[in-house]
C-alpha cells in the first residue's frame, strides 16, 4: 500500500479526511501524524456497538427463518 508521510493515507475513511482538513488550516503540526495516532487508539465502544448489533441481525434473521418454515 502506498503511504505518504505528510499528506492523507489510502486507508483512511472519509472522517479520517475531514478531521485532516479541519487540522490543516488550524496549523496543526504534521496533521497525517495526527489523524493515524487517533485512527490507532482504541475504540471500546465501537466494538461493544457492533457486537449488539451483530447479535441483533443474528435474531432477526433467526426469527425470519422459524417464521418462514412456520
């Protein structure tokens, strides 16, 4: 993958690029640095929102399937 030390990365989402458009004219040094170190952080509750809802897909696509062969 092809990185660049001062600019956006390839990888980024596109939150990940409005947070480094918000750093640069607020003359942030090294803004990509900034933006990569945040993207490294953990995010708890992220993961604890998507396990709820992988669990409530798994239900509902369970329901649909005993309500079809019902």
């Amino acid at each position: 993958m092809f990185r660049t030390r001062t600019g956006p990365r390839p990888d980024w989402t596109s939150a990940d690029y409005d947070s480094y458009e918000a750093l640069v004219p607020a003359g942030i040094r090294n803004p990509a640095a900034r933006v990569s170190r945040a993207r490294a952080r953990r995010r708890p509750h992220r993961r604890a929102i998507h396990a709820a809802l992988t669990r409530l897909r798994t239900t509902r696509h369970a329901l649909a399937l005993r309500h079809r062969s019902a």
